[in-house]
C-alpha cells in the first residue's frame, strides 16, 4: 500500500503561519523512533520545555495504558505526542487532560474524516464500537508546574490484517478510503489548543469541559463491566462522571488507574 508521509515543512511551519497552532512552540516529525511519549517525558527534564509536539512516522515500542504494547506498519497511523505544563493546577483535576484530548480528537476526526467518532471511558475513541484511538498521559515532572505527556495512537490506514487487536478499526476500514494525515494532524492540534487555552483561562474550572466530555461518551448510560486490582469486577450502568474524571458505576467511583479492563456495550 502506497502510504504518503507527513508534510514535515507544512506542520512545522505550523506554530508561525497557522494563528490557531501558535499555542505550540515546536511540532517536530521524526522517521522512527521508540516512543514518543518516552522521548517528550525525557525533554520534560529540561524546564524550558513545553507546548512541544513530536510525531512519528513509526513506532518500535509504542506503549498503551497498561503498558499494552503494540507495533503499526510506517505511515499507517498517527503516532502523536505532546508536552504541556499546567500552572496553577489542582493535581486533583490533573486527570481531565486526557479526556480533554479525547475530546480534541473526537472533534478533528468528526470534522476532517467525517464519521461519527465518540468517547468510550477514559479515552478510547470508537467508531462503530470498535477502537480507532487511544492516549495515554504521562506525568514527566511534577511540582508547581507539573509537565504531563500525552500521547495519541490514532489508526489511519490499517487493513483488517494489520489491526493489532480485533475490536480495534482504522479510518480506512470504517469508509474514509483517502485522507490526508497533515490535515487531521493540523485538526487535532487545533482542537487540543483551543479546548486547553479555554481551560487555562477558566481557572482550570471543568464545567465546560466535563459537559463536551459527556456529550461525546457513549460509555454513559451503557451496560459496563470493570475489572480492577485485586480481582474485584464491577458491573452496572454507567451513570455519570464525577469531578476528578472518575466513571461513576452504581455507587462506586472508578479512577483510569483502577482500572483493568472496561467494556461498554453499545
């Protein structure tokens, strides 16, 4: 399959040209690397670090929650991390971030791909009931300015063979035949600044947020079951989202970091 790369000169001439994505201080592509949540974690190290974003056109050892590990064919998916420092933030509400990414790539793929992407708790994008993307977030130093890492995997052009699990899709697969990755990058960076610049200047206030959140969860309302440590399986309706992020079943409340392994049925 003839997989076009990224437009590395249009996305890093992005930050200057493209008002929406002067949020960034730097989009960087590279050819191939390990992880690109492990690189930005590393460079968080570096306090001047921040606004970054750093793409890969392959992965060695791309990581999921859990530490799930998987490998994609170059040019195939959209390998994709960012690093952001959140001032003045109650690590309390930290959580939020993912799902505001989630959010973010919900919008980008809506609008670019035009199919009908939701949220499935904490933040798995689903088309048709099965898995298009995943994030995963990372805190890379903490303190009064924490640096938090999170990662998108977004599948693009996996055939049914190249999936890495079954219930996994690709943009391919759910009838988006020709698309072209630089845009929907562009769209999902757009989208993750204005939805995290709207959130600064609230005060790290989440009504908003909490309110686009559940209007794209499909989790909500849902049959789920939830495996957490120590053996324990929780089953019921899916109710609500509390204000730390936590998915709300029955009277428990289950953090990302509980949890094992989540359905919902659709």
């Amino acid at each position: 399959m003839d997989r076009s790369p990224l437009d590395v000169d249009v996305l890093s001439r992005s930050v200057a040209e493209v008002p929406e994505l002067g949020f960034f201080s730097a989009v960087e592509v590279v050819e191939s690397t390990g992880s690109t949540n492990a690189d930005l974690v590393a460079r968080a190290a570096d306090s001047s670090a921040d606004r970054l974003v750093l793409i890969a056109e392959s992965q060695e050892h791309g990581r999921g929650r859990h530490d799930r590990r998987w490998l994609s064919p170059a040019r195939a998916q959209i390998a994709m991390s960012l690093l952001v420092r959140v001032r003045g933030i109650d690590p309390a509400v930290l959580g939020w971030l993912p799902l505001l990414t989630g959010v973010a790539v919900v919008d980008a793929v809506r609008a670019v791909a035009g199919v009908k992407a939701v949220l499935k708790w904490p933040n798995d994008v689903l088309v048709d009931g099965r898995k298009l993307a995943g994030i995963l977030a990372e805190i890379a130093a903490s303190g009064a300015e924490p640096a938090v890492v999170v990662g998108v995997g977004l599948n693009v052009s996996l055939t049914e063979a190249e999936l890495p699990v079954p219930h996994a899709t690709s943009l391919l697969l759910a009838g988006v035949p020709e698309l072209d990755r630089t845009v929907l990058v562009q769209a999902m960076l757009r989208e993750f600044a204005r939805r995290f610049t709207a959130w600064e200047a609230s005060g790290w206030d989440i009504t908003e947020l909490s309110a686009a959140y559940r209007d794209r969860c499909a989790t909500l309302g849902a049959q789920v079951r939830a495996e957490l440590p120590g053996g324990e399986v929780l089953t019921g309706i899916a109710t609500g989202i509390d204000e730390y992020g936590r998915l709300l079943i029955g009277d428990s409340a289950v953090s990302a970091g509980d949890v094992t392994h989540l359905r919902a049925e659709y």
